[in-house]
C-alpha cells in the first residue's frame, strides 16, 4: 500500500491531455508515408535545398525597399549633451548643480549642458551654480530668496570661426593700421 501511495505516476496530475503535444512529423521515409521523396519541400528550385533560405529583405535582384526608400533626418553633434530641465521637477532641491542632478537621476551622465526653464513656486530657497536659466526661472528662484550663478561660456577660438570672417576682420585691421 506505502509503495502505491509514494509511485504518483497514475495521479490525475501526471495525466495528458489529448492534442497536448504532437508526433514528431518522419520525412523522407517512402511515398507511402505522405511526406517521402521530396519531403514536403515541393520540387527543384532554391527553396528546397539544403541552405537555401533567402536573407531576410531580399528581394530577388530588385533594388530593396530599404534602399529605395529616401534617408531624412540626422542627429545632431551640438545638442547631443544638452538637456533642459523644467523647475518644477526640482523645485524642492536646495543645491543645483550638474552633479545633483546627475545623482537625482534627473539627467543622464553624458549630459554636458543643463538649461532650467519654467516659471512655478518655489518652496525653499535654492541656490543654482553653473548652469542656464530663463528669465522667468532666474524670477521664480530669487523671489523665494534663493541664488543663480552660472559659468561664462568660454568665448570661440579664433581657428573655429569661418575663414570669410577671420579675412575680413584682417582687411579691417589693416586698413585701421594704414589710416594711422
């Protein structure tokens, strides 16, 4: 009796279900089976060769809709490290700076460049240290006693500007030397 109880192969839980799984299908094994000689691969061409599958998108010869289809868009290289970040989302931080915000997940790590926008209430002062603000950010901060001090941009090189600017601030020189 313990031997039977113990031995659940005949419980109603190891039971089958009918249509649950399927015979394996035997190809190639005589015409008598229904799927001998060609297998049910149809006869001759690419398709019923070993390793003829076509590449997906291929189109036999004919240009791609892929290719065909015109490119648009790009990204762009100046606004890839920028972001802007209204002042509702950190409206309850006391110090504002790239760091924090990269350490409240407010902005990703690559982020370079930060600008605060947006005008709302401010609970507690906030002081704001080397990043852009609007005008009306810059009115909402201060109007709750808090500070702005944001970095300078560093001016343009003089080898990045465009060579019709560069001669022509040359010619102005020179004819500036030349009246005096």
């Amino acid at each position: 009796m313990e031997n039977s109880e113990t031995n659940n192969s005949l419980g109603l839980n190891t039971l089958t279900s009918t249509g649950t799984s399927k015979n394996r299908k035997r190809v190639g094994r005589g015409i008598g089976s229904g799927t001998g000689k060609t297998a049910g691969r149809g006869h001759k061409g690419q398709k019923s060769r070993s390793g003829g599958s076509i590449a997906r998108g291929f189109e036999g010869g004919q240009m791609p809709l892929q290719q065909r289809i015109p490119k648009f868009g790009f990204s762009s290289r100046v606004n890839r490290g920028s972001k802007e970040v209204n002042l509702k989302n950190i409206a309850s931080m006391a110090d504002v700076n790239l760091d924090s915000l990269k350490a409240n997940r407010i902005i990703s790590q690559a982020t370079k460049k930060v600008k605060i926008f947006g005008v709302c209430e401010v609970s507690q002062p906030m002081t704001v240290s080397g990043i852009l603000v609007t005008k009306g950010a810059k009115e909402s901060i201060e109007k709750a006693g808090g500070t702005v001090a944001f970095i300078e941009e560093k001016p343009i090189k003089e080898k990045f500007i465009k060579r019709s600017k560069k001669t022509d601030t040359k010619t102005l020189k020179d004819k500036e030397e030349s009246a005096e």
